[in-house]
C-alpha cells in the first residue's frame, strides 16, 4: 500500500490542534506516510503546513461527503470536543480513524479507532504506520458497536436531556 491519503474536517480553533501537522513535518515518515492531508480551513486561516497538506477551504455538506468517500481514513488530532461529528461521520463511511488518545475519541470510537498522543508528532506517525499495516491486510473498521450507542434521532437526545434536568 503506498502513501495515504487523510481527511481532516476542522476549523481553525487551537484545540483542533492543527499544529501537530507542522510537528509531524520534522520527521521524514511524515511524507513517506501521507500522500495528502486535506483539511477544511477557511482560507483566512491559512497558514503554513506542510506540502502535504491540502487546505480546501469550507466544505459543503455535499463536498464533504464526497471527500469521506475519496480518502482513506480520518486524522483526527482535536484536544477536545463536545460531540466530535467528523468521527460519527467517518464511522458511517466506513473509514478506518486515527485519532487523538482521549476520553472523548475512545467514547465514541471504541476500540476501533487507532489512537495516538495528540501531543506527540512521533506517536502520530507511529499510528499511521499502524493503519498503513492494517490496511495492507485487508482490515477494515467494524464501527456496529460503536454506531449501535449512538442516537437514533435527535428528538432522542432531547427526550434524555429532559429526563437528566426531571431527576
């Protein structure tokens, strides 16, 4: 399997920890790892990263679908989230995930994601050297656990709500 390519729908904020990308720079593997990265910064935001980064802007619903179905799998690096739908997102594509090693990820993602430090750039790259193995065996991410937790509507998160604030 060569090079991948990786999708990171994302804005700007520093918790989306893009700057691990420009850690992930300083080593070699990096480029030997990742054909592409595309990430989804508004172009103000725009700085430098990598060559292997793509920044195509803001996506629509649509063109964002379609990168989930061109890509890979899903980097997902963010230090926190309140929700984390990229992941949710990827997980209903069917992508494999490599994301940050928190409380948050393993929540939703369970034990098919593939973890790493956000912090660490080396870690990062570790991991996508796992899912370059993973992949060239055939594997790919059963997420029916994972999806099977989730919600079916949002008129059920509601409803729970509703049921924590009567308690």
């Amino acid at each position: 399997m060569g090079n991948q390519a990786l999708f990171y729908p994302a804005a700007g904020y520093p918790h989306k920890n893009h700057k691990i990308l420009n850690d992930m720079e300083n080593f070699e593997e990096s480029s030997q790892l990742i054909n592409e990265m595309c990430i989804t910064l508004k172009y103000e935001e725009k700085r430098h990263f990598p060559m292997w980064v793509n920044n195509l802007g803001r996506l629509s619903s649509q063109a964002c679908g379609e990168y989930y179905q061109s890509v890979d799998a899903l980097f997902f690096p963010s230090l926190t989230e309140s929700y984390g739908l990229p992941l949710i997102e990827a997980m209903i594509c069917g992508l494999p995930i490599v994301c940050a090693d928190l409380d948050y990820a393993h929540c939703v993602c369970g034990e098919q994601a593939i973890y790493f430090d956000p912090d660490d750039p080396v870690s990062a790259i570790k991991a996508l050297v796992l899912l370059r193995c993973k992949l060239a065996t055939g594997w790919q991410p059963d997420w029916s656990i994972a999806l099977a937790k989730l919600p079916a509507s949002w008129d059920e998160v509601v409803q729970k709500f509703l049921k924590l604030l009567e308690k």
